[in-house]
C-alpha cells in the first residue's frame, strides 16, 4: 500500500507545499467554470488560520477541455451506463453497500445538477430565495439549503459551496432545470445575480466510508480532515485544478470532489488505487435512504414543508430577526 499511496500522491499536489510553472496554455477551475490563461503562470496556495485565500488572476472564460471520457474509463471496470449516461452498477452493489458501512466507496454523481450562481448580489439573493442563513457564511464554506414552494413546500435540498466569486449548488437531477428556471425568474433587472447551469462542464465524485479519512491523508489532501461540514479547498491534479468538500451529499461524513471532465478519469482512477470500491446509482440509492437523505419526487413532496420533512439542519429560524 505505500508504494501505492506514494505513486497516488503524485496525482494530487496540494498547493500549499509546491508551486506550478506553465509556459503553455493552462486550464484552471475557479468559481465552477473552467478558466483559461496565457502566460506563464506561478501559482501558490497560502495557508491561514481561517479559509485559505483564493488567487486572483486575469482569466479569459472557455470551455472545459474534454482529453478523457470517463465513461470509457468506468466501462471498462465493467459498469453498465444507462441511455442518459448515468452509472447504474458495477455488478458490485453488496459490496460497494458495505464498504460504505466498513472501508471506502467512490461513487460518481456527475448526473447531479451544479448551478453557479455569481453576481454582487449573490449572497443576499440565495438568503431570500432559500431556507439557509448564507449571510453569515465566508468564502470557504458551505451548508445544506431547502428550496421550497410559494406555499413553503420542500422542492429540493441543495448543498452549497461559497467560492470567491460564486456559489455553487448541487441539486438532484430531477430538480436542477426547475430550480435554474426559478431563480432566473426571481432576477429582477435590478439584481446583480447570474445563475448558469454548469452540469456538463463539470463532474463530481463524492466518497464514503469510515476510510476516507485515510484515504485523503493518502492523497495528501489531510488538512480538510476534521473540518466543517460544507468547507472545501482548493488542489491541483496533475496540473487541473480540482475542488474537494467535507460531506457527500446524503450526510456530513466523507468527501465530494469537483472538477472538469479533463481530470475526471485520472482522479477517478487515483480513487480506486486507494482502495475505494466503485459504487453506481442503484447502490447509492439504497444508502441514501439507509442515511435517511429525502429526495425530491420520492419524500420530498407538495404534501410536507420543510419542518415536517426533517430538515432541521438545513434552515435558519432566526433569518431576519
């Protein structure tokens, strides 16, 4: 395992402890899109006591660039892939399911829906649309919001990520189009809010499992290790930038990772060579109603508000007050 964990390092290089020259054109993602500049770059992450700083540089915006499918990738680990592209199974369910409960799994949900939200006025337009305190959240963060109806019914849970310049939400797949929709329609010509829907420039891994811990001090990426729920960093892979959060979506324990297609197949495969057994959306179905995670169009439904679904984690009560 250390000649493995020691070759897997090298994929992941926290910026903290090495510096990255590119006379090239370089990729970047910052703030949920893929970023692109020019010239010779020299790029370090400073630490802090509190959430490391984003750099600012002068980026020029393009699109992702797609060297790897990483469908072919998992396909040939022996997943079955439905017609919209979704990993089902790896022929594996029971033993992915128990090493969720005992070791690690790696599980890919690109299908779920990424929207940027930037803008000004962002903070204070997400506050008012969504049930979450975001006021008091800085840019490192993170939290579980509930859009809900005019008539406070849940329509989704969203988990948020608050970048320098943006704030990402992963919603589910049912959802993400509708809740695009209706934040663009609550925009008024005053507002300075842009929603835009980056599923496809992105794709996103999360981890579960008692190891994962391990599994990322392996991969030097230990500091988010303990961290709040909802804190998320910054790291490079193999020279593609790579966001990686504490939580996976359906509860607070392990990891999600963000990145651009690009990156996905390296970071997937370094995933596996720790030990994470691949688990596909039938599996991770059944764990998300083990966790007790609703889900729109199943528990999260026009017949129960946000209160009566459980959500207490994901609202603030005093938000105005």
């Amino acid at each position: 395992m250390a000649a493995t964990s020691s070759t897997a390092t090298t994929h992941l290089i926290v910026g903290s402890t090495s510096r990255l020259h590119n006379t090239r054109t370089t990729k970047f993602f910052q703030n949920g899109v893929v970023l692109t500049q020019k010239k010779t770059l020299s790029l370090r992450r400073r630490r802090s006591a509190s959430i490391p700083p984003t750099a600012v540089l002068p980026f020029d915006l393009s699109p992702p660039p797609i060297d790897h499918d990483l469908l072919e990738t998992v396909k040939s680990e022996g997943a079955k892939i439905s017609g919209e592209g979704i990993v089902e199974t790896f022929g594996n369910d029971g033993e992915a399911l128990d090493a969720a409960d005992n070791g690690v799994a790696a599980v890919d949900l690109s299908h779920f829906g990424r929207i940027r939200v930037s803008g000004d006025d962002r903070i204070q337009f997400l506050h008012n649309q969504s049930t979450a305190n975001f006021e008091i959240l800085r840019e490192g963060q993170g939290c579980d919001t509930v859009f809900v109806t005019p008539t406070a019914r849940t329509i989704d849970i969203a988990h948020a990520w608050i970048m320098k310049n943006a704030v990402i939400l992963v919603v589910s797949p049912l959802t993400c189009s509708s809740i695009t929709e209706m934040l663009n329609k609550y925009v008024f010509f005053a507002d300075k809010v842009e929603i835009q829907d980056i599923t496809k420039q992105t794709c996103l891994f999360v981890v579960v499992g008692p190891k994962s811990n391990q599994v990322m001090r392996d991969l030097n990426l230990g500091d988010l290790v303990g961290e709040a729920y909802g804190t998320h960093r910054h790291y490079s892979v193999n020279g593609m930038p790579i966001t990686v959060g504490v939580g996976n979506v359906i509860s607070e324990e392990g990891f999600s990772l963000l990145m651009s297609p690009a990156a996905a197949g390296s970071v997937w495969e370094t995933l596996l060579s720790q030990g994470a057994v691949p688990m596909g959306s039938n599996a991770w179905e059944k764990l998300r109603i083990i966790k007790g995670r609703p889900a729109p169009g199943k528990e999260l439904t026009n017949e129960f508000n946000v209160l009566e679904a459980g959500l207490w984690n994901s609202i603030s009560l005093d938000k105005g007050s």
